[in-house]
C-alpha cells in the first residue's frame, strides 16, 4: 500500500470546502490514516515549499498558506501518490480535467485548494513534516 500527503489549503477550510473535498477523497478510495488541523507560519510554510524558494511564485505561495488554517490528511491506496494527482488535476484550475477536484472548486493557479505529493519519496518527507508515527493509524483502515 502507498501513502501521499494532501493538505487542504487556506482557501479550502476558509470557503468551508472540508467537507466536500474529503467526501472526493473517500470516494475516489483513499482511506484516511491521520489528519490535523494546523496553522502554518510564514516559517514553516517556507520550509515545506523551500524546493520552490528560487521560483517567482515562492513569497505569494509562503504567504497564501500561512494565511489560514490547513488540514494535511495522510492518505493510503495502492498508487496513492499517482491516483491522488489524477483526482486534484492539474496545478492550474483553468487546465484541470473536468470533474477534478481543483477543476470543480479551485479559483486560480495559486489558491487551488489541495496540495498532494509528487512522488513516494517526497510523500514520506511530507508526511513526516507534519505526522509523527504515533499520530497516524499503523495498520491503515479498515
Ligand atoms: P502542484 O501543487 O500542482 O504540485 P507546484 O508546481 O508544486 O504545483 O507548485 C506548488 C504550489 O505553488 C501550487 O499548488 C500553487 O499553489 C502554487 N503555484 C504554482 N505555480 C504558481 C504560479 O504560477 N502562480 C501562483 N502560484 C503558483
Ligand atoms: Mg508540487
């Protein structure tokens, strides 16, 4: 089984979208293993995005995701990481296939409502950012 972070993003909890974008995630096959609701500092939203530091979006990103309650959820599915970027679609709502979840609820490239890893190998730096072991379910859910 593969695991993947998502965070829902300031514009998700603050337009009370939670709901609606777990109910996405569940249907779609995901089982939750841990989930908290967390607001970010300009610091530590700049440590989890520092690989973007160098890129003209960076500040606009740090600030935006420091700018309210988020909600990282530990995912679980086979191809978590792959299945989980094909449900968000693309980074940009404009270029989002139909019936992703960036597509239905996003409103620009920068407030796009959902986060989700990029690969295995970052999803487990990811997850490990913001769970630690015991705060999530060790043998998934059932
Ligand atoms: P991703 O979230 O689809 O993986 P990344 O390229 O990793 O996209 O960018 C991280 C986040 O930075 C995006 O989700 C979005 O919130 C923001 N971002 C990316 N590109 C732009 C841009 O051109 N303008 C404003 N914000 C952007
Ligand atoms: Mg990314």
């Amino acid at each position: 089984m593969e695991r993947t972070l998502a965070i829902l993003k300031p514009d998700c909890t603050s337009r009370n979208l939670i709901g609606k974008v777990i109910d996405k995630i569940e249907a779609a096959g995901f089982k939750i293993l841990g989930t908290k609701l967390v607001r970010l500092t300009e610091t530590t939203a700049g440590e989890f995005y520092a690989v973007h530091r160098e890129r003209p979006f960076y500040s606009e990103l740090v600030e935006f995701m420091s700018s309210g309650t988020v909600l990282p959820i530990v995912l679980e599915k086979q191809n978590a990481v792959a299945d989980f970027r094909t449900l968000i679609g693309a980074t940009d709502p404009a270029e989002a296939e139909v019936g992703t979840i960036r597509r239905e609820y996003a409103e620009s490239k920068g407030m796009n409502i959902v986060h989700g890893s990029d690969s295995p190998e970052n999803a487990a730096v990811e997850i490990a950012f913001f769970f630690s072991t015991k705060e999530l379910a060790e043998n998934g859910c059932e």
